[in-house]
C-alpha cells in the first residue's frame, strides 16, 4: 500500500511538473498576443479588471492590482489620455472619485481577451491532437500485420 501511494505522489508531482511546464509555454504565448492590444502589461490588466469587474475608486483597483496607489494613479491617467477609461463621482458619495471604462475601453479590452482566448484554443487543440498522435502511436508501431 505505501509503494502504491509513493507511486501515485510521484505521478502527481510528475504531473505538477508538467503542468506548470505547460502553463509557462502558454503564458509566453499570451504575452505575444496582449502585446498586439497596444497596451502595457499594467494598462490591459487595470482595463480589464473595470470592464470585467466594474467601476471602482482609484485605491480599490490598486489593491486588486497590488500596486501602490499613486502607481495606479499613473496607470489610470494614461488609460484616460487614451479614451479608455474617465473618472467619475460616485453616484451616491460626491466625494469619492470612480474610474469606469469608456465603451472605447470596453470594445479594447473585449477584443484583447477575445484574441487570448482565440490562443488558448489553439493551444488546447494542438495538445489534443498531439495527444492522439501519442495515443496511436503504438498500433503504428505494431505494423499493420497486428
């Protein structure tokens, strides 16, 4: 029972491994494609959380973003130079500063994660079709005479 376990640990971790093998080569792919959205890194993410999640005060999106806040503050100013995202008052409380996207932000970013999961699609089929080459390799391998 114990050589049992110590297999099945050591097939989970040689599964952890390729795992994270995997999520790193797709995660290099998902770069190349954020690249073609003509933003930072720091501006698609922040774009992202206010079009998915939805308007927020300046220091709540740096919070969700763990960054400092006059960081964020910066990101905010340069996705507003681009029409992407405004400040707004909150409808309730005046005094606090709301940051929404614009629907130019909204059509960006909406197309930005369309192209990532376009990707991930096409990384998922190519791993299917190479795990049915791999599943048929043995009865090629045989021969037709098997």
């Amino acid at each position: 029972m114990l050589l049992f376990r110590m297999a099945a640990a050591q097939g989970l971790d040689d599964a952890a491994r390729e795992l994270n093998s995997a999520a790193i080569h797709l995660l290099r792919g998902l770069k190349a494609v954020d690249r073609r959205s003509g933003l930072t890194p720091a501006r698609l993410s922040a774009l992202s959380v206010l079009v998915f999640v939805g308007a927020m005060p300046v220091g709540r999106l740096a919070e969700i973003e763990d960054v400092a806040s006059p960081t964020m503050t910066r990101i905010v100013d340069g996705l507003e130079e681009l029409g992407l995202a405004r400040r707004a008052s909150h409808p309730v409380n005046g005094r606090i500063r709301m940051v929404e996207p614009t629907p130019r932000g909204t059509a960006r970013m909406r197309r930005a994660r369309d192209a990532r999961v376009r990707a991930i699609v096409a990384a998922l089929e190519a791993s299917l079709r190479a795990a049915g080459a791999l599943a048929r390799l043995p009865a090629r391998l045989a021969g037709p005479d098997r």
